[in-house]
C-alpha cells in the first residue's frame, strides 16, 4: 500500500493559483468567527488530493502511529467506520505541506490574524463521511480537543474535496460564538473512549446556525473557539475534506485549564492500556 501513495504523489500537478481575501471576507470573519471562499486551490490539485486521501485512509494500518481513529465510535473498536480521521497526514506524506492547499492556507490565515505567514506552525487532519453511514460531527469548539496547559492562538482551515451540500454533511457555525470562552463539552454517549465531544446547544442557538454548503476546492476559515458541526452523509456519495490547523505556537498559561472532559480521556486510555499490557 505505500507503494500507492508512492505513486499518487509521483503525478502531483504543478499548479498555480494567487487568492486574496477580501475586506467584507475579514469582517466576515471577525464579526462571525468563520468565513468562506469559492477558491483555494485548482481542479487538478483537488483530483490529485482525492487520489492521495484515498490512498491514505486504505494505508490506515500503516498510517502514521496514533494518527488514526473513528470520531464517534470507541477507540480500537473492530467494524465498520462512521466518521474516520487521519491526524497529522503531512507526517505520512511529506508533499502535502508543497502544495497550494497549504500554501495558500497559511497565507489567508496570516491575513486573518494579522501576522507574517513564516510565523505560523500548521498541521492537517483529514476527515470521511462515507456514503449514507457518513455520521454527524457534534457541536464544537476545536479549541476544546487541545492541551488545557497551553494558551492558543489559531484558526482552521477547511477544504471539501467533494461538493459539500446539506446531504453530504456540509459544515455549519453559530455566528459570534467565538468570542465566547470554551464552553463545557462532553463526550458522544458521555463514554470518554469515543474522541468526538459535543456542547449542548439550545434551541435558540440551534436556530440561529449558518449552513455553510461549498463547492469542492474553495475554503472555510474559522476561528478555534468557533461553535461549529455537520450533518450525517445521507447521500450516495463519499464526502472527503480535509483540514489545517494554523497557529502561533502556543505559550504556556500560568495555571492550566479546567477541561474534565480531556481528563477523562486520559485516564480511560491509561486504564485500557493498562488493562491491555501482557501479564508477567
């Protein structure tokens, strides 16, 4: 199977495309924490990251350590996949930090942040919605998955491969939600084994949510402490999409926040270890 991604990234395009945001895209993203544009990379960079990402998740075995896991089913569980995640895959696959997806990613990010593109770090994950199991993505903060221990600063980058419709599981945010603190999360099931955590939102929030449909190879910039989820893939259809994280590198906070749900995490994964260990 390395061998396939071997051979994918041997006809990696080479591709050009010069994006710049707008100042109504700035606002956009300061008065509503996320905003989208139609265009981030070409259509042929776009094939050839689906071929890659295809290569990818069938290497998952061989995958980058650590890196690969369902968001909504227990760790480790055997069967099929609902929403599958490759974390890090630029640690894998080296050329996809040469690509304009990252480029220009970064770009738009310092834009946004009001910083020079050389000062931020970034790292990618990939995210599948197979067809008609394709499950949801829970209301969130990404901010909330990090280290309580670290002060951030830093936003998302998300790009569908695939048209991203209402039917597929398009991405949709609470406008203004990112200048709220992190809120309490839980986990799916409330079973710290299952990675993906949710915040529950009431129906007045619920009503003021924004779906965010995007043809495959634009982009959705959206700040870390932004509430957003997507729908389940009730389509025919794969829905692939893949994301960057850019960020300053993070500082360390004086005293480390309060995130029971991350110690949950942590303790449930050591006793399964634990538990898993060889008997002497």
């Amino acid at each position: 199977m390395r061998e396939a991604i071997e051979a994918v990234v041997a006809r990696k395009p080479r591709a050009e495309l010069e994006v710049e945001l707008t100042a109504a895209d700035v606002e956009s993203f300061e008065t509503n924490g996320w905003t989208s544009i139609p265009r981030i990379t070409t259509d042929e960079e776009v094939a050839w990251l689906k071929e890659l990402y295809d290569a990818l998740f069938q290497n998952r075995q061989q995958t980058y350590q650590g890196g690969v896991w369902d968001l909504v089913r227990p760790y480790g569980s055997a069967g099929e996949d609902r929403l599958p995640q490759i974390v890090h895959p630029e640690r894998e696959c080296d050329a996809l930090k040469d690509t304009l997806f990252w480029s220009n990613g970064r770009k738009l990010a310092a834009q946004l942040m009001s910083l020079d593109p050389g000062v931020l770090e970034g790292w990618g994950h990939m995210i599948r919605k197979p067809s008609r199991i394709g499950d949801s993505l829970p209301w969130h903060q990404d901010e909330a998955y990090w280290d309580p221990a670290l002060i951030y600063r830093a936003l998302g980058c998300w790009m569908p491969l695939d048209d991203a419709t209402p039917q597929n599981g398009c991405m949709k945010f609470i406008p203004g939600s990112h200048r709220q603190g992190i809120v309490h999360h839980r986990h799916v099931d409330d079973d710290p084994m299952i990675p993906a955590l949710f915040v529950e939102v009431d129906a007045a929030d619920e009503a003021r949510a924004v779906l965010a449909p995007l043809k495959a190879g634009g982009a959705i910039f959206h700040h870390s402490r932004t509430l957003h989820a997507s729908g389940p893939n009730t389509s025919d259809h794969v829905r692939r999409a893949y994301s960057t994280e850019w960020q300053l590198t993070p500082e360390k906070a004086k005293v480390a926040a309060h995130r029971p749900w991350r110690d949950a995490t942590l303790i449930a994964l050591n006793l399964k270890k634990n538990a898993d260990a060889p008997r002497s």
